[in-house]
C-alpha cells in the first residue's frame, strides 16, 4: 500500500513538472536579459525571449507579432539578429499599446501636432488635441536629437543622407518619406525619416521610423514588408504626397502644424 502511495505521488510530480516545462518557451532567457528600458515597460507583465529565427518567432506571436515589435520598438530584421524582446504575458495587452497621453491640452489649436517623447522612444500624433495614432521611434544616440518646439521645414519623399552611409557601402543612407524640421546653427538639419529601428536610441539626432519597404530594398528583409510608419507620417502631414512627390521647403513653416519633443 505504502509502495502505491509513493508510486501515485511521483507520478504526480512528475507529470506537474512536465505541464510546467511545457508552459515556458524553450528559448525563455533570464528576465534580466531584457532591459527595461523605458517607463511604460512596468504596465505591462512580460519574460524575456530570445529570438533563433523567424519561424519560430512568427509561430510564437503569430497576429500579435507587430503589436510585440511595436511594444519593444524594435523591427523585424533586428529581433532575428540575436536580440532579447519583451514578450507579454497576455498578447493582449499590447494590442493598440501606447505609452502616450490620449489628450494633449496644448495641441488643441492645430490640425496636426507630433509629440515625441524621448524617454520612451514613441510618438504621438494628435489631430485638435486627440490622440489619432503613435508610433515607435529611434531618436538619437550620442549625437542628441535636439528638445522643443518645431516647424515643419521641409519634405523630401526620397531624400538621402549628405553624411552616412549603409554601413559596409558606399551607398548614402536612405532617409525615405523625410519630414525635416530643425537645422542646427552649424547648419545640420534634423529629419523624422525611414530607418533601421533596434530597440533603442540609434541615430545621430533624426528621429527614425520603421520602413519595411526600405529595408526590402537594400537589405533584402523582409520579404513582405507590413511596418511602413515613415510614409505613414509623411502622408499624414502631407495628404497630397506620394512616390512622384518632389523636394518642398516650408521657409516659415507648414501652416497649423508643429511639433514637440521632449
């Protein structure tokens, strides 16, 4: 009797720990891998996973892969270069997430109004003081994207840069759907554009959205590009704009439209 009672308990233990096992991802990697690296992070109940390729990251998250990228402010290309993302405990809690204000008292005049808010690499976009939608970004790191109030400058539907280059090439980095609104008393202009976006602050002082499309093109990743957040915005501020759109220059500023980073 006393042996069936052992047998029944390990048993039970056993298949406790198997159901346990089985729970967890097989990449499930120490929390600690994954920074925490912005406010909004602590809503949000999440383990660290890491990524070994797209399959596998594509039949974790399935619908929910662009809310999980968006909720890191990572792209695609980047997750599957050996980065550590933030995976929700409950894939719906970062469906529509958003770690700016619904309401924003001093964009109440203007049409069009763009927050940025660097702490937490997002932006928001508010139409009359309403927030209509936000976005990740990648704003600068070393070389600081400047703080305060902004006009629109200037719009550049394929616009290069004079300076940087994809890296290990010589072609000028592709700063596609640039929106440009500040140069620096050095001359040096600031653009919101399409770019690379890792997870964290990574350029030198634009401020960088997600550009499948973009990346397609010269890296060849993805291969069905969804994430076109740079068109999004230009489009946004520029209702008229497309692909045949030539470069315009706003000397006093576009009309009932501004924007702020802070």
């Amino acid at each position: 009797m006393v042996n069936k009672i052992f047998l029944f308990v390990l048993l039970s233990e056993t298949c406790a720990s198997l159901a346990l096992s089985q729970s967890r991802p097989p990449t499930m990697v120490p929390k600690g891998r994954c920074r925490i690296s912005f406010p909004s992070d602590s809503r949000i109940e999440w383990y660290c996973y890491g990524a070994k390729s797209e399959k596998a990251l594509e039949g974790l998250l399935g619908q929910y892969l662009e809310p999980v990228l968006r909720f890191n402010r990572i792209d695609r290309m980047h997750a599957l270069q050996g980065a550590y993302i933030k995976i929700p405990l409950n894939f719906k809690d970062v469906v529509g997430f958003t770690p700016m204000p619904q309401k924003l008292e001093q964009a109440k005049s203007y049409c069009r109004y763009l927050l940025l808010d660097l702490s937490e690499q997002f932006l928001g976009a508010y139409e009359f003081g309403e927030l209509k939608f936000s976005l990740p970004i990648a704003s600068g790191r070393g070389h600081s994207t400047p703080t305060g109030i902004f006009k629109i400058l200037g719009r550049d539907r394929w616009h290069r840069s004079h300076r940087y280059t994809i890296t290990g090439t010589n072609i000028p980095y592709p700063m596609f759907w640039g929106v440009k609104f500040h140069v620096s008393k050095r001359g040096s202009a600031f653009w919101i554009h399409s770019r690379d976006v890792p997870g964290y602050p990574a350029s030198h002082g634009c401020v960088g959205l997600y550009d499948e499309e973009m990346q397609k093109r010269f890296y060849g990743y993805p291969k069905s590009p969804r994430l076109l957040d740079s068109k999004k915005i230009y489009l946004w501020f520029f209702p008229d704009g497309g692909d045949n759109d030539k470069p315009q220059m706003y000397p006093e500023g576009l009309p009932d439209a501004l924007i702020e980073i802070k």
